[in-house]
C-alpha cells in the first residue's frame, strides 16, 4: 500500500490542524486524478467552499 511511504516534515502530535508530508509521485498523482474529477463531477467553480477528509 503507497500509503504506507507516506512520511510527515516534523515531529507531529496529533493537535495540528495540518501536516506536511513527503507523498509518493504515483499516489500524488493518483489523487490528484481523483480530485479534479471531483471538482468537475460537483461542478465547483472558483472560491466554492468544501471540506475534503481523507481516511484509511
């Protein structure tokens, strides 16, 4: 599993609001494939607010 090569920038204690991470090209494009089919299929336009939670 890609996720698994997932490596964090930093120590991190779980009270972050966000991450960095060094992300795998193969999983990096994959999701990025997945989101901006996400972003037509929604119809999201310029300045839409969403929330986006990833989860495995």
């Amino acid at each position: 599993m890609d996720w698994l090569t997932v490596t964090t920038v930093g120590t991190v204690t779980g009270s972050e609001k966000c991450v960095r991470g060094h992300i795998p090209g193969a999983l990096n494009s994959d999701l990025g494939s997945a989101y901006g089919g996400f972003v037509v299929s929604a119809r999201l336009g310029d300045n839409d607010p969403f929330w986006l939670s990833i989860t495995f």
